[in-house]
C-alpha cells in the first residue's frame, strides 16, 4: 500500500475545522489557523474575551442581530500572533468560514496574502474587491474524505477516555 501524504491545504483546513469546535458560541463555530513557510503559527475560534462568559453559558449578548460578545476566530488568531510577538506579513490563514468584512480588513492589514476558506458565507463584495484590490488572493479549499478515513480517532483514543478527565 502506497501511503499518500496529506497536501497542506487539507491538512491545514483539517486544522482549523478542530479548532472550530472550540467554539463557545452557538450561532456560528468558526476555526482559522495562520500558517506560514507550512508551518502553523497560531489558531482560533470564535468566543468570549478571556475571562468573560461564554455564549453557550449564559446565551449569547444580541445587538442589532449580532452577537457582540465573541472575538471572530479570525481576528483571535491575528491575537495571538501580536500577543506573543510572532510576525504575520507573508502568512496565509485557512479559515472555515468566508471572513466578515471586518475579519478581511484586518487579515490584509496584518500582511497575510492568502485567504483560504471551506464554506461560503455572506461572501462581502467589498471584501472580495479589496483582497484583489491590495494584491492578496483568496481560495475555497473542499475537504477530502479520504485523507481522513485512517484516523479513526474515537476507537483509537477510547483508552484515554477512560482516563480522569481534566478539563480545559
Ligand atoms: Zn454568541
Ligand atoms: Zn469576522
């Protein structure tokens, strides 16, 4: 059996759908990685600033149809790079879902040059004009199933399960 090796978008965007789980807003689970020269530099989801309470705790804080209270999972990943010094010009970010216009300003103004995403949503025509617009690119990454039909990852982590559970 020849072993075919993951390709890198898969791989990446595999990432950030983990990620989207982390999620602690119910109207929206979004994952993104940041990844530059292939390597992951930093990830996140959608959620509650730290130390604030989580959506799916005490319902999500609504505002004009929005919920105010999350930080997109986008923007808490460019987060993380500038809380921890590590540099964004050049990266790429996989995102699960097509970034807001807000999360789009932001990627391009932190230097990353490629947008990759999974799903569609509200795809903004002013975020699309400016990702060309700055010299950026954008592409819609489909998942494969059968890069991830070996993982099997319930049966081959039952053991831990039985495992004390330490949360978080
Ligand atoms: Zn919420
Ligand atoms: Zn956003």
């Amino acid at each position: 059996m020849t072993l075919e090796r993951i390709p890198w978008d898969q791989y990446f965007m595999a990432q950030s759908v983990l990620l989207s789980l982390r999620s602690t807003c119910t109207r929206l689970e979004v994952g993104a990685t940041i990844v530059r020269d292939k390597r992951i530099i930093a990830g996140g989801y959608n959620g509650s600033v730290s130390g604030d309470v989580h959506c799916i705790d005490d319902g999500c804080y609504v505002v004009d149809g929005h919920c105010v209270r999350t930080i997109h999972a986008e923007m808490n990943a460019i987060l993380q790079c500038a809380k921890f010094g590590i540099p964004t010009d050049g990266a790429e970010i996989y995102v699960t879902h097509f970034p807001c216009l807000q999360c789009t300003k932001m990627i391009l103004q932190a230097g990353i040059k490629k947008i990759h995403y999974l799903k569609d949503y509200r795809n903004d025509q002013y975020a699309l004009a400016l990702i060309e617009q700055v010299g950026a690119s954008v592409d819609q990454v489909t998942l494969s199933k059968k890069y991830f039909a070996e993982l099997q990852l319930g049966e081959e982590l039952a053991s831990i399960d039985e495992a004390p559970q330490t949360d978080q």
